[in-house]
C-alpha cells in the first residue's frame, strides 16, 4: 500500500468516484460524474490523501482548512471529509492508517484542532474525537410574539417574526428564543441518527497552540497517553484567566487522560467525573477539582446543518 497526496486534478480520477460509490447512488449518473470537476475550483486549500494498491486508489480522506472558535480564541482547524475505502478493500486498515496520517500532516501544518461529522461515532471516538451538541432547531408560534410589535428593541429580528402571526404558524431558528419571552411556548429538537445524522466530533491535535483560551484560575499536570498526537506531560495554568502551557511539574495535582477526555474538558462538554466513566482517564479528586474550574462546561457548535 502507498499513501500519497493527490493534486485538485487528481481528485477527479482517484477521490471523486470512491467517495461517489460510498456516498450517493451507484452507479452515478453521467451528468453527475461531469459535475464533479466544477468542484475542484472549491477545493484547492485542500488536502487529500488517497492509499492505492497496485496503482489503484482503494481508500481517500480529505482535509478543509477551516478556523474555530474554542474559549474565545480563533485556531485553524482541520475538518475531514470525504473518508473512504472501497468495498473490496476493507479491513485492510486503510481506514485506520490514512486518517492517522492525514490528522500528523494537519497538525504539523499548524492546525491543533479537528473537527467532523462521523459516519460512526464510536470508531472516531478512538482517535480521540469526542461529540459535540448538534446545533438546535427551535420551533415556535410567532403570535406568541405579537406584544412585541411595539417595543423599542434593537434589530428587527424579533418584531419580524411578531409582524407575520397572521401569515405564518410556525418559525424555526437555530438560537434560544425559549428566553425571548414570557409565555413563549417552544419545541427544542435535535435528531440524531447512524450513520447520516449524527451529531459533530472535535478534538485537539496540538496541545502548547490553545495557550490563551479563556479559562477558569485552575492549575494542573495532564499526562495525556495512547495517541500519536499529542501523547506528552503537560502543566496546565489558568490562574491568569488565559491558558498557560508549560513542562512536568512536581506537587501539582495530576490526572491521566486519553484523548477524548481531554478534547472533552476542552470542548466543555463533559465534567471530570464524568471521563473515567467514560473510559478516558483517570482523574483523581484534587485533579478533578482543579480541571473542573481551569475547563467549566460550554456548548460548543460548529455550525447550523439544516
């Protein structure tokens, strides 16, 4: 097997009619298969690697270089896309070993995070993706928001949806409009479904570049074990409100984490109590309490999907 980088062009021949077979109706229409070159003009910052037996491409992954916002800080960001083997090829491990080599080339390019939509959560939670809140959709009756026709507000977003309760039953939006008003009444859904809705995974491919994030005055040593990534002994300090990344030290409470665990605390989307039952780490009740304030919950998105 030989794992290569392929050029935009080469997307055509060898990543497009896999990702084709996997992802849409087989075999493609002819018209379909003409389209894909009016892709490529979207594609070119991408990276896509392709492994190949024999001279054939059997299995691709590709790579969008995107930013995201973790704790108030803006970081380049890998998201994958477009992971592939062919039928004939699998269980070989080449879904196993081109994305371990897609995610080194991101993170020695200078992204220290990953994020993307799985195919199945629990095989991309062992390369140490942990799930993130799939975005809300929030539907509502917009007479509930006839008294605000005549408020003083800023914007107009609300007075909008207040001037159409003649015309329209139901609205949907994507924030939190359940603490907009008194009286609002709300339905909240978020589906999730193997393996065509599931919700997104993120995870941090590069420890020293979130120094800076907004965080709590907590301060902790995190050995970080069983990844390629960013297996390492870190001193995490937050006592200054931002991150500070530092070596070993002695005296300071300790916890071991997997990957997932830490992209977890990161992410805010699990406690520290929480990642040992999960199978994440071991985290003692001084580390625990220390991680609890350096990294308190958030809710993280990525973006609207629908």
């Amino acid at each position: 097997m030989e794992i290569r980088r392929i050029s935009s062009a080469g997307r055509l021949t060898h990543a497009f009619p896999l990702q084709a077979y996997a992802f849409e109706a087989s075999p493609a229409p002819l018209e379909r298969v003409a389209s894909y070159r009016d892709y490529l003009p979207f594609q070119e910052d991408n990276v896509t690697l392709v492994a190949e037996e024999g001279g054939t491409a059997v299995a691709a992954a590709s790579a969008i270089p995107m930013r995201q916002n973790v704790r108030g800080t803006l970081h380049p960001m890998a998201g994958i896309a477009g992971v592939v083997v062919h039928p004939l090829a699998r269980r070989r491990g080449h879904i196993r070993t081109l994305p371990t080599r897609l995610l080194g080339d991101m993170r020695d390019s200078g992204q220290p995070l990953s994020a993307l939509y799985p195919f199945r959560a629990s095989f991309y939670e062992r390369f140490g993706y942990i799930g993130l809140p799939k975005a809300r959709r929030v539907t509502f009756a917009p007479a509930d928001l006839g008294h605000l026709v005549r408020a003083d507000l800023p914007g107009e977003l609300l007075q909008f949806f207040a001037r159409h309760v003649d015309q329209v039953e139901r609205v949907a939006a994507d924030e939190l409009p359940e603490l907009w008003a008194t009286d609002l009444g709300t339905v909240v859904e978020a589906r999730t479904r193997v393996p065509d809705m599931n919700a997104p995974m993120a995870r941090v491919l590069a420890v020293p570049p979130l120094a800076g994030a907004r965080v709590g005055p907590g301060r902790v040593v995190v050995e970080v074990v069983d990844d390629p990534f960013i297996a390492g002994t870190y001193l995490l300090d937050g006592r200054a409100g931002r991150l500070e990344v530092g070596g070993d030290e002695a005296g300071v409470p300790r916890a071991t984490l997997r990957a997932a665990g830490l992209s977890a605390l990161v992410y805010g989307v699990l406690e520290p109590d929480e990642l040992p039952l999960r199978g994440f780490g071991a985290v003692p009740a001084d580390a625990g309490a220390q991680l609890r304030a350096l990294f308190p919950r958030a809710v993280p998105y990525l973006f609207a999907d629908f």
